[in-house]
C-alpha cells in the first residue's frame, strides 16, 4: 500500500510539473505604420510558443537614416524565438492595459505626419481586440507597449528567412 500511494504522489506531482501554463494569448501582432519622416515601419507576429515573424520594411536598423533608403528594397522577413523572459514580461505589459476595454481608435486625424500602430490580439478563448492609435499616444500604458515591441527588435535574436 506504502508503494502504491508512493506511486500515485509522483505520477501527480510528475502531471502537475509537467503542465505548462496555457497562454491567454493566442496571438500577438504589433504593426507600425509610416509617418512623413523616417519612422520604422513593420509587423511582428508572437504565437504562444514564443516564435514571432519581424516583417521589416524600412527605417528599423539604420541608426542614421537617409532619404535613399525610401527607393531600397523592403528589410526582409525574419524569425526569432523570442526569450522567455521578454514574452514574459510582454504578456504583463498587456494584462496591465485591460486589453478588451480599450477603444478600438486613439489619436487625433487633423494632424498628417504621424504613424499610425495597430494592436491586434486574439485570445486563447476566440474573442479578439483590435486597436489602432493613430500618433501612438493612446494612453502611457500603450506607449510602452509599443516601445517595447521596438526594442524586441534589437534585443532578440532575428534570423532572415527572405
């Protein structure tokens, strides 16, 4: 009987161990828009497994940007897994903005020269939020969203895959 309960202690604590966490988040997509100047334009898709897809187009590694480089090719598509901690801390940047309850629009449409920033999560339970802030300006918490997914950028290990 010592055995059998023995037995039964370690296959629960071997389940429980081995369960990962299920994300709320099904999918994650930052894309940031053009503005009248040399503001980085691209897209970064992150799956729950933490592989993302940087589809970069111009203005998101130059540290002195030109006029020249608007007739150069797009930047290029590349992957990454993005480190555990990053996605981490990710995922609690958002759960800090109460996703599902902010407006679908910020910014302000009479000025012309800023970039735009879509927000685009879909959730583990089907539903999804979409959000567009025009200026990025939205709200504090949603700037530092934004900065952060800029600085996934240059802290992740991206490999071009076109």
């Amino acid at each position: 009987m010592k055995y059998l309960l023995s037995l039964f202690a370690f296959v629960l604590l071997f389940s429980c161990a081995s369960q990962k966490a299920q994300s709320k988040y099904s999918k994650i997509e930052y894309e940031a828009g053009a503005c009248f100047g040399f503001c980085p334009i691209y897209k970064m898709t992150i799956n729950p497994d933490r592989t993302a897809v940087l589809e970069a187009e111009h203005f998101n590694f130059t540290k002195n940007p030109s006029k020249g480089e608007f007739s150069k090719e797009r930047e290029g598509t590349f992957k990454a897994t993005i480190k555990e901690s990053d996605y981490n801390k990710l995922v609690t940047l958002l759960d800090g903005l109460d996703i599902k309850n902010l407006n679908d629009k910020y910014g302000n449409d009479n000025i012309t020269d800023l970039p735009t920033s879509y927000l685009r999560i879909n959730f583990a339970d089907g539903g999804s939020k979409n959000v567009e802030d025009y200026g990025k300006n939205g709200s504090e918490k949603l700037s530092q969203v934004y900065q952060f997914f800029e600085d996934l950028k240059h802290n992740q290990q991206w490999t071009k895959v076109k």
